[in-house]
C-alpha cells in the first residue's frame, strides 16, 4: 500500500510543480476543506501543498514557526492553533498570488 500512496502524492508533487492552475485549486481545496469543518483533509492537501511548493524548512523562516512544529501541525494528530493557522495561509495565498475570501 505504501508504494501506491507515495506514487501519488509524486504524482500530486509533479502536476503543482508543472501546473499552476492545478496548484491555485489544490490550495483552494485545502483551505475550503478546513473551513467547512474537515480538517483531516484539510490538514492533508495542505501538507501535500507545501510539500510541493515552498517546503517546510522556507515556510517556517516566513512564519517564524519552526520547521518541525509545521510538520507536525499538518500531521495526522495535529491541532493547529488559529494563529499559526493564519499565518500559514497568509504566505502561503501570497506566494501563491492569490488572495482568497470567506464568502456566505
């Protein structure tokens, strides 16, 4: 089962690298997910986000987190707290070039 789980999240890892569109909904989805209450999945596409994109050794020089404490944010039994939530997200739209809003 590994080997099926790690040829995705490549899979995922080169489709952001080469696609930015793709990229822009997967950090879309990510943050929606939590919104609407799924933090698991959330948690995950983000992680898988970050992975592919800025890493976590550059998202922790950004956030002022360590490295280690945003891996284990975005970890299975991870519990975020809203500011270091925030901030993540805050850099991560930005780097992204996006800037996303709560709408009802």
């Amino acid at each position: 089962m590994k080997v099926k789980t790690k040829r995705f999240h490549d899979l995922i890892h080169r489709q952001v690298k080469t696609d930015k569109k793709f990229a822009e909904a997967l950090l879309r989805e990510g943050i929606d997910a939590m919104l609407s209450g799924n933090m698991e999945t959330g948690k995950t596409i983000l992680r898988d986000y970050i992975k592919a994109t800025v890493g976590f050794e550059k998202l922790g020089e950004a956030t002022g987190a360590p490295p280690k404490s945003l891996i284990r944010m975005f970890g299975p039994r991870g519990n975020p707290q809203a500011k270091n939530l925030f901030a993540v997200i805050g850099y991560l739209q930005k780097r992204a070039g996006l800037e996303l809003h709560v709408t009802g």
